[in-house]
C-alpha cells in the first residue's frame, strides 16, 4: 500500500496534476472474494466512475493502486472506451485464480482471471 502511495506522489510531481485519491487503503479481510467484493463495491464503483469520466472525456488515467482487486472497476472502462487496449500486467502473481480453483479465496487473486476470460 505505501508503494502506491510514493508512486501517486512522484507522478503528481512530474505532471504537475493533482491525483485524485478514491477510498482508504485498508487491510483484506481475509473472508473469501465474495465477502471481499461486496465490502470493496461501493470503492469501486468509484473508481470505476471515475474512469468513466476521465475516458469519456478524452484523457489518458494512470492509476496507482494498492490493490489488485481495483481492475475490477478499472478493466470494464478501458475496453468499453479503448476495445483495442492491451493491458500490461505487472505484479508479483498473475491474480488468474477462479473461484473453484483458488486455495485462498483472496479477492485480488482472481482479480485478472475473468478479464481474462478465464
């Protein structure tokens, strides 16, 4: 979390644009992706609004995130506004788990799987 924070704070340095901060970092549950997910939802419809907005309109969004979960709201708003878009992945696991198959249940590790198409 504090990663997404300095990466956040350097951007705004180099572009001089104020970031837009959605939600408060805040740690998992730990109760299974569907308890997760509804707790996330509201934050996420959000961020999800957000890029509505910001692509609507034309604009380039970076966002750094503190969870893998967030592309849920982000992914639908790329490929409605850019279907082209490749999506470049860059964690330290692929978040390609499923429901039926992850050990954890943990929300963000099945965060890339149905974009996916998986």
């Amino acid at each position: 979390m504090p990663g997404a924070k300095a990466i956040d704070e350097a951007i705004a340095r180099r572009t001089g644009i104020d970031p837009v901060v959605i939600g408060t970092p805040e740690p998992s549950l730990n109760t299974g992706w569907r308890e997760e997910l509804d707790a996330a939802l509201p934050a996420l419809k959000q961020v999800q609004a957000r890029f509505e907005v910001v692509l609507a309109s034309g604009a380039v969004s970076i966002a750094a995130t503190s969870r893998c979960a967030v592309s849920l709201a982000t992914l639908p708003a790329v490929a409605k506004h850019h279907p082209a878009a490749c999506i470049v992945w860059f964690d330290s696991h692929a978040d390609l788990n499923t429901p039926d198959v992850t050990a954890t249940g943990y929300l963000g590790g099945l965060a890339f799987a149905a974009p996916a198409g998986m």
